[in-house]
DNA sequence: CTGTTAGCGCATTCAA
DNA sequence: TTGAATGCGCTAACAG
C-alpha cells in the first residue's frame, strides 16, 4: 500500500509541510498562491490526511464510538442515523459496534474503543458485565460515555433509560383489565439482560395489582432470535392454554405471528397478542400490533447531545434522562 | 482524557519499552519474570495501546471497511457479520458504514477509509459514481478492494455479482408464462442506481421474448423507500390496472404490502405479487412472497476470502465471482 | 504570512 | 533475553 504525505505534498508545492497542514485544517492565514500550489498538489498527488497521525498528535481521534446489541433492530438502527447526523454537525464520525448481546464481545469493543482513542462513546448495554470497564472509561480514562436503555448502579456517566418495569405493567394490565385476560404467555430473554429482569418484575407486578396468581409455565426464558419466539409460542400455544401472548421485542414477536400463522391462531379473535416494542412491523398490515409507544424517540439525538455537551463545554456532572412509556393500541390485544 | 502509554508501563514495571512491546505483541523471547511484572503493570495501568500509534508504525491499522448502502436491509446485514466473523479469524477489525445510496456519503466514506489507512475495502457500490475514486483506491493507494452487487466497467478490482437482468427476467417470466400476466406493474430505484437499470432491462427482455409490448404507464422510478412502495402500488392499482405487482426490492414490498392491506386487494387472489430480494419478511406469514434465490447466499464470506487472499498471499490478479439466482416460488405469485 | 523544530506512542532495527 | 535509538505523519509552538 502507498500513500502520500502531508511532506510529499509540500515538496511538490514548493513550501513547508506546516504549511500545508494549515492550508488543509484552514488554520491561521495562507497567500492565495500558496493556496491554489497546495490544492493542485494534493489533487495531483491523491493526499488524503492519515487519521492516526492526527489523532495521536492531537490526542483527539474526531470518533465517536457507537455500540448497540443489534444492527437488524431497527430501533438501534435508528438510534445510530440519528446520532451519526448529530454529530457530524459537529464534525464527528462514527464508529458503528454490535455486541450481539454478547458479553465478552461487549468488553472487545469497549476496549477496541479505548485503543482507537476515540472521543466519546454512546452505548445501549443490557448487562452489568462490563460496568468494571464502564467505570475505567468514563473515571480514568474520562471518555465522555451515555449509557442507553437502563441505568447500571455504580457506572456515573449519563443514562436516557426507559421504564420498562413501568411499561410491561401497562401493557399486561390492559389485556387483564380491558380484555380480561389471566393466562398471558410472556416470552423473555434470559435474566441475564437487565432489561428482561425489569420487564418480568412489570408483567408480575400487574398480575399482582389484579388479584392473579403468577403461573410460571406461562412464561419462558430463552435467547432472543426468531427460532426461539416460534419455538416457544408454539408451546405455549400447544400445552400451556394462554389467552394472551406478550412478547419482550419484536425478534421474538415475529416468531410468534409466524407460529400463529402456522397453527392457524388467529389474532385477536382467538388469542391476544402485544409485544413491547415499537416497530415499522407492527402496523405492517392487519390486525395492526399492539406495543407501547416511546413519547421521545430520538434517543439517537438526545445521546449525541450528551456527549456533545461533555466534551464541548467539559460538562462532568452526570444527567440522566428518562424516556417515557405509553400505550400504542392497535388491533392484535383485542381492542376496535 | 488520560491514557496510559507504553512507556509508563515499561517504568512501571522496571524495563523498556521494548520489552513491554515484545510482551504484548508475543515476539520474541521474555523472561517468565518480566512477563508478570509487565502483566501487573498493565493491569494496574490500565493499559490499552494506541491503535494509531501502532498504525503508524506498522503502515497497517489492521482495519477492513465494509460499506453497503443501508444497515436497515437484512441482506447486508448478513453480509457484515459474515465477513466480520471471517476477518477476526484474521485478527482483522471490521468498521461498518452505511452510505444510504448517497453518491456524496460514499465518496466521502471512502474517502475516510483511505484517511484511516485501512488494509482492504468491501463495498457495495450500486452507482458509478464513484468509480474514479475506487480507481485511486486501488491503483494508486493499493488498497485491497473486493465490490459486491454489480460489476464496474473501468474498475479493475474482486467482484462478487449477481445476474440481475437474468433475475428479473426469470421472474417476469414466470408471471407472464405461468400465470398468464400481461399488465406487470414494476417498482424500481432511480436509474442512476445499476442494479435498478439491469432489472428493469430483465423485465423489458422477458416482456419482449413472450410478446407483450412494453407500457411505461406500468413502470415506476422512485427514491428506494417505504413511503414510495406504498404510494406507487397505490397509484398503479387505481389508476393503470396491473394484473401483478413486481418490487425491485424489500423496501418498496413492504410498501406493497402495506398498500395492498389498506385497499383490501388480496395477492394472490386478485392480483399477483413478486419481489427480486429474499428475506425473512417474505415468509414471515402466509401467502408467502415469491422471489429470487441467491444459490450461493455468503456474499460476506465470500468478500472476506477475497480481500484476505489479496492481503495475506499478494495476489492482484483480480478475481470475479458471480452468483447464481433461481426462482423462490411461494404463494403471491399465484402457485401453490 | 511561512519555515523550523519537536514530540505524540509505538514497533523495529541494531547492539549488547 | 533486553535496551537504546530511530522514525512513522502530523500539528502546535515558536521564530522569522
């Protein structure tokens, strides 16, 4: 491989390198003639600036880590649009990171991050596996951090969470109070992931609320993929004799409409059906799904602020802000 | 931001930076006492190296892009984590970018990926737009450099490619052969985007070789969105009477099916409906869409051999593999 | 307005 | 087995 130099340029111009680097970083003041022997040189040369020497003298890699479970969720999909339009306002770029949920993939890319120097890190973690390593970043490393989803005890950095106890209590009291439900499957990723814990304590807390007795063969553990959500509701379906099916994501949710569609169930005539999130699927076609809306959706753009904010103003009092939940009523529960 | 560096380590633990370099890069011999006063040191550091140093050292940040039009598109999904899986095998990092199908975006993330002096590039380019700049890539700059989708007249580089008008061709056909269609509405990107110019010649050659004169009144062009699928179904149903629905791609079905849904038009009972890409929305429920095969479907795998071939073995006699398509019948089509 | 100098953090010579 | 010296490409300080 072969690149020119911010030197071969300036050899080629007839002027110093620093020079050069001015012109390019538009930087103090350069005479016309220069200018235009600069541009020329560097078209002819094909110059383009190596990041990694910039960023090691001026300790700033202009990267913004982005890191999120899953780029095929839309929801992380567009919390990744979002912030990458932000922050190349500002004239940052993006560096995109999956962890697949995966914990020791989760703790690659905290550390790939930290290596690459980058100048902030915006991530959604659903575990507290890697809050040791949070902590060194945001505290000794002091890399601006936003933490997505749900709060982590101990990790003092800023947070947009949602209530998702709050949520899954909403939507399992709507079946129970509006449709009357009492056997609702509820299909959960494993305990592990925080927010699975906090969604299980609103599915219980509402059964409780409403005199119902917590059956726990109505409700599953298992890893997020689709194979799992068929998988299950088929069970369900099969030997559990439910009257309602919460799914905790949409993963899960297609496979319960795809076991649905093969066992011939129908939504909402013969089963209800609500999944938690919101997404372009749901209204997809008829009956439309009901989930539960997030009242501000850009978390993309909230987290990009964030750390705008702690690294232009050197703002190091953590905020944290919370997203609220309300119910997104369509068809599949039972309601119209 | 505090970082700590190498040679802090090595002070720490009472020898040279060399040594500590040796220690982590696993070169050369170490004295087992050595070795654990620097593992000490590291950890108690909190020491991660700076991959732009060691960049600038190596002229190799061991970094391939991989960058496909939209992460909002199972298909290069797949293809990301397939070639992310394969190049770690490698010790490679994957950075992914996502151009939107914006001439602007691609050039400029290419543009940082030369910046970054990463060690190859997996692109799908769907335009030419930037092939003058590939060109640069790898003539002049010798990145490694595997494109997708489409071959590029004038870029001499690995290719891995699918016959798009063969696709689109096999498919009208089916329509027009099996299902005695005549009025095929067509759903396309802008012709700027090739893909779109070679699928929309398949559907013209498959209407010429059956003798069907070709209608433009049936043939939309549109910016690749939701929105549009659905708007343009609309107004073909309204107003040009098809008698089957063909979307070039996923986006624009689920606009389809979302119009179809709302005009309470049943596929494939009152009109047939195919689209060119698999994916799993095509079978989530039933009627199932019909579509094409890809027969050898890890393009990502495939992207990531060619590169590492071409880092790893030298090897610049440029490659190009082509993938076979096959119909995909399900039920919209109107088949069993 | 421009050039000279120095040093960012690391890996790679070469000596010892 | 280890250390010292060097330089990757760039920008910031300082001189001129």
């Amino acid at each position: 491989m072969a690149f020119t130099t911010l030197n071969e340029v300036a050899k080629e111009a007839g002027c110093s390198a620093n020079t050069v680097s001015r012109y390019i970083n538009k930087k103090g003041y350069i005479s016309m003639d220069a200018a235009e022997k600069i541009q020329k040189a560097i078209e002819k040369l094909n110059y383009y600036p190596s990041i990694n020497a910039r960023a090691m003298k001026k300790y700033s890699s202009n990267i913004i880590s982005v890191i999120i479970p899953s780029i095929k969720n839309d929801f992380y999909v567009e919390i990744i649009r979002e912030a990458e339009n932000k922050l190349k306002e500002y004239g940052y770029n993006v560096m995109i990171f999956e962890t697949r949920s995966d914990a020791d993939k989760e703790k690659y890319i905290l550390e790939l991050s930290i290596s690459h120097r980058v100048d902030g890190i915006i991530m959604s973690s659903i575990s507290n596996l890697s809050d040791k390593l949070l902590n060194t970043i945001t505290n000794i490393n002091r890399i601006p951090l936003v933490l997505m989803e749900i709060l982590h005890e101990g990790v003092d950095c800023d947070y947009i969470y949602m209530q998702n106890e709050y949520g899954a209590m909403i939507l399992t009291e709507h079946l129970i109070k509006i449709h009357d439900k009492k056997r609702i499957g509820l299909i959960l990723p494993l305990l592990e992931n925080n927010v699975s814990i906090q969604r299980f304590e609103g599915y219980k807390k509402a059964l409780e609320k409403n005199g119902i007795k917590y059956d726990d063969n109505l409700v599953v553990f298992c890893e997020i993929n689709k194979a799992n959500g068929y998988k299950h509701t088929v069970e369900l379906l099969k030997d559990k004799n439910p009257d309602a099916i919460f799914t905790s994501n949409t993963i899960f949710g297609t496979g319960a409409i795809k076991a649905f569609d093969e066992m011939k169930v129908k939504y909402p005539k013969d089963i209800s059906f609500v999944t938690f999130d919101e997404y372009d699927i749901n209204t997809l076609f008829h009956p439309y799904i009901t989930s539960l809306h997030r009242v501000d959706k850009k978390f993309g753009i909230l987290a990009a602020d964030l750390v705008i904010e702690q690294i232009l103003k050197k703002r190091n009092n953590p905020k944290k802000i919370e997203i609220d939940l309300s119910l997104n009523i369509g068809e599949s529960c039972g309601c119209k």
